[in-house]
C-alpha cells in the first residue's frame, strides 16, 4: 500500500532543500557581483556611489513585480548586486586604505555571523513570525537613531548603533532562514536572495564599523 502522506513529506522536503539551493546559490552569485562592482568602481566619486544606491533600489522594487518571470528576476537580482558593488565601493576603498585589516575582520565575523543565525533560524520549530515584526520595528527606531546620531554627537552612539543593529539583524536573519524553510515555491528564490545578501551587507557594514571604530 502507498502512503500517500509520506510521499507528499518527501516531496515537500525535497521542495524545500532545492528552494534552499538555489536561494543560496543565488546569494553567493550576488555576492560575487557585489564584489564585482566594487572593484570596478574602485575609483568612482560618491557621487556615483549614490546613484549606484539609487538604481540598486530600483532594481529591488522591479524584482517584487517581475517575480514570475524568473530570468527577469534573477537578472535584476544579480544587476541589483552589481550596483550595490558600486555604491559601496568608495566605503570599501577608504577602508582598505585606512585599515584593511578591519575588512577581513568583518569579512570572517559576518560569515560566522550569518551562519550561526542562519543554522538556528533554519533549524527551530518555534514560530518566528513575531521575533520578525519586533525586528522590523527595532530597524525603524534605529534607521531613526542614525539620523539623530547625524546631527547630535552622542558618546559611544557609533558602537551601539552598531551593536544595537547586529541584534536587530540577527532576529532578521533568522527569521529568514525560517521563511526559507517553510517555502517550497522555487519562484520567490530571487527575492529571498535578495533578503538574505541585505542581512549580510548590513550585518558587515556594522561589524565594520566596529572593527575600524579607532581609525
């Protein structure tokens, strides 16, 4: 006799580790453009940087409704990266300049970083839905905190502006990861990519921020 619910198990699971693959491997080619664009706009004026900003931006919202069309959406996404490149490459180069030892730190503490809230998030039966709301709220307060830390000098505001947003990411990125297991339509890989580079890409603008606090 077939059991009919153990085969659907299967092939839900089977669903979701080939959604986790081809999430994942779109995160790491988004990366490799990331880092593309940085190298090639090594010399580019911030002016540049905020249109790379800009377009990156836009390329994102396109993603959101281009999602079925899927050479569309992996397209914007990999441009996406490309762009970002850009528009952090100025960021990049005065680091490396300044202390480039800084950039391997944050390097290797956001791949750890990543990897452990990944691992929890991808791992836990818990539902973490609410963790992500809070999240999301916390990013808003601290979006809203730098712009005070821009016109008023706190004391110590750089470092917990900094810790204060590996906490917030940290729920954001595990929740993620949980999103990503709970998924089987391979169409909303692209944007879940997209997702998850944004956690890592702030998760190592702050670790940088940290490890190059004395420069």
């Amino acid at each position: 006799m077939i059991d009919f619910a153990s085969y659907s198990d299967t092939g839900s699971a089977s669903g979701t580790h080939a959604l986790f693959a081809q999430t994942m491997g779109y995160v790491a080619a988004t990366a490799g453009f990331f880092a593309l664009g940085a190298y090639l706009a090594r010399d580019a004026s911030y002016g540049w940087a905020f249109v790379g900003y800009i377009a990156a931006f836009a390329c994102l919202i396109a993603m959101s409704f281009a999602r079925q069309a899927a050479s569309v959406s992996v397209g914007l996404l990999f441009a996406f990266g490309l762009l970002f490149g850009v528009a952090m490459s100025p960021t990049i180069s005065y680091c490396a300049g300044a202390n480039s030892q800084a950039l391997w730190q944050a390097g290797g503490a956001t791949a750890l970083f990543i990897a452990g809230c990944g691992a929890v998030g991808y791992a836990t039966s818990r539902d973490l839905s609410g963790l992500a709301r809070t999240s999301f709220w916390a990013l808003v307060a601290l979006i809203m905190f730098g712009v005070v830390m821009i016109f008023v000098n706190i004391p110590g505001g750089s470092l917990a502006y900094s810790v204060i947003g590996l906490a917030v990411f940290a729920g954001l990125t595990m929740s993620d990861f949980q999103r990503l297991r709970r998924s089987t339509d391979v169409d909303s890989a692209p944007l879940m990519a997209a997702s998850i580079f944004l956690d890592a890409l702030n998760v190592f603008t702050f670790f940088l921020r940290i490890f190059s606090r004395n420069n």
